[in-house]
C-alpha cells in the first residue's frame, strides 16, 4: 500500500475522500438491510386501526388447535389489540379471517360463503409451489398472503438471526464430519441426487426415518451438533424457501450448514455469506468433498463469526406467527385481491 504523501493517495482531494467515505457507508447499511431480510413495504394506503383487531383463524393448521382463554398476543408477543378467535361465530365482527392451504386443498373445510365488507381473507402455506396444489380454484379469493417469501404480504420465515451480542464463541465438540436428517427420501429429487454423489467421495451419516434411524425431538440437535457439517438440502428449490434444515438441524444446532437450495445471493439476504457451504460453489461433488475433509480448524472456526453478533430465532408457533399480522395490519394494502394465487407464488 502506498505511504502516506506518496502514490495515487496523494492526489485525492478532501472531498473526494468524503464521498468515498460516504460510498461505503451506504454500502455496508444497504447490505446489513439486504442481509437481515427486512420485509419492503407493501403497496397501498396505510390503515391506522384505534379499535383491537379480530383475527379469525377459520381452520388451525393441522387441526392443532391452541387454547385461546387469554391474550395470547399481548402476553407472550406484546401485541396489543390482537384479539385471535377460532369461534366461526364471530365472522360477522371478524377484521381479518385466516386459512391455511393444506386443509382447503384436502377438502376438510369450506370456504364461509360471503365475505363482510372491509374484511380481508388471508391464504397461509409454508410448503413451497412443488408440495402446493390446487392453486387455480383460489383466484380472486384472498387479499393477502402469508408465506414464507419476502414479498408476501405478511412474512413468515422459518427462522431468523437476532442480535445477540457474544464475547465469545462455542463450538460444540465434533465427532464426525458429515451428517443429514431425511424422512421423505425421493430418489428423483435433487437432494437424493447430489447426496448420492457427494456419498461416493465422504461418509455422510445418515439418520431420519428414511435410513430407519429415526431421531426423537430431544435427540435431533444433540445429534447434529456433533458433526463438523450438516447438509441442509430443501426438498424443492424456490425462492425464499429456506426452512428448518437450515435454521434448527445446523444453525442453532452449531454445526455449518452446507445447503442445497435457492442461489446463494438468496441465503445472503437471511444469514451472512460466511456462513454457510453453498454446493453451487464448487464444479464437483468431489471438489466439495476434498473441501470438507481438508479444512482446518482456524478456517472451520471462521464460520462461527457471526454468533459474536447474532443468535437464532426458530418461529415453530403457529399462534405467534398469527399475532403478526396485527402487527403488520396497519401497514397492509387494504382492499386489494390476488386475482391468479398460482401464478404468484410458482416461482
């Protein structure tokens, strides 16, 4: 580098430092709100509500259904005015009224037959467009959605990183090099392709219901977190679709992700680059291998930086991600319509 008074630093005037300066101000400010995924605006007038909302959970997905006697919203999530219901009695008064795909595609409820003026319908998945069908028949139904992308109406991600300032950094103690969890295994998906691959170069232990290693709930993170890696391959590759694999079986579990799944400039805007193995990096799955099994542990531990500034928050709770969409409602375009649902969200 050039001292100082000598070279092309010599040259640059006072102003022209201070606009450099500011450059890469705003450079680092605009890639920390790229990276921390913050949700843009939806289109539309705000709507400042003074009276508490009535959200209206018409079917709970899966029919796990939540005791509701307290104000769950304003106790555990400090929402205010956030009333969540699932008494059908109470649609003539409801603001906002909520379903989930999964059950209106299996036919085990029906839609209520007229809509209130100035109520909205919310669409709720968490599956990507591969496992989502019968998109068609909901055109012109609902105006929101709730989903796992970032430009839906309300974002619903599967987990997300929180500052979390630490002086330092543990690593849970490794045994293995390579471990996955899989309990639907398809032979033809992407996933079953590239672990097949990658299993002719390294050991990849294998647990799930899929190798007849099933793991229970308390067993799964003390299992991963054994292994120097973890493969988080999605089921399906769309964008945003970023699930637990990533954010529970490696992230929380201190293990490095090494993921299959939307391109890396995707995984960028939720967690940092350094932090994760995308196979798209490497031409080969022997290349990877060779990448993994040769590491060492000052670059290994060079993947774990970022929990001196961050921790991982898992969203598992259905009714706190229902809370959500009073926090968002002021900010909603209201009266819009998704007039073709399918093709929205197949992408």
């Amino acid at each position: 580098l050039p001292r100082p008074g000598h070279g092309p630093m010599q040259t640059c005037s006072l102003p022209m430092l201070k606009a450099l300066a500011s450059a890469i101000i705003f450079a680092v400010i605009l890639w920390n709100l790229n990276f921390l995924g913050y949700h843009s605006e939806v289109p539309g007038p705000a709507l400042r509500h003074s009276e508490p909302l009535t959200v209206l959970i018409w079917h709970w997905p899966f029919r796990h259904t939540p005791n509701l006697s307290t104000d769950v919203c304003a106790d555990r999530y400090k929402i205010m005015g956030c009333q969540l219901t699932g008494d059908h009695r109470l649609f003539s008064q409801a603001d906002v009224v909520v379903f989930h795909h999964w059950e209106l595609w299996q036919g085990k409820v029906r839609l209520p037959t007229e809509k209130r003026p100035g109520q909205n319908w919310v669409w709720v998945t968490l599956e990507s467009p591969t496992n989502t069908k019968a998109l068609s028949g909901w055109n012109r139904t609902f105006n929101w959605v709730m989903t796992y992308r970032q430009d839906s109406d309300i974002f619903m991600p599967y987990g997300e990183l929180v500052r979390h300032p630490s002086a330092s950094v543990d690593i849970p103690t490794k045994t293995g090099l390579v471990s996955w969890v899989i309990s639907n295994y398809h032979r033809t998906q992407k996933r079953a392709q590239v672990y097949r691959e990658l299993s002719r170069h390294l050991q990849v232990n294998v647990y799930g219901k899929s190798n007849k290693k099933p793991l229970c709930p308390d067993c799964l993170l003390p299992t991963t977190s054994k292994y120097k890696f973890y493969l988080a391959f999605e089921n399906s590759i769309h964008q945003d679709y970023i699930t637990e694999k990533l954010w529970r079986n490696a992230l929380l579990a201190g293990t490095v992700p090494v993921v299959l799944g939307p391109p890396r400039a995707n995984y960028e805007k939720f967690i940092p680059a350094d932090s994760f193995i995308h196979i798209e990096d490497f031409g080969s799955m022997k290349e990877l291998a060779s990448f993994l099994k040769t590491m060492n542990s000052s670059r290994y531990r060079a993947f774990f930086e970022w929990r001196k500034r961050y921790g991982v928050k898992l969203y598992t709770d259905w009714q706190e991600r229902f809370c959500t969409i009073c926090a968002r409602y002021p900010r909603l375009a209201q009266g819009q319509i998704y007039p073709d649902l399918e093709s929205w969200f197949s992408v």
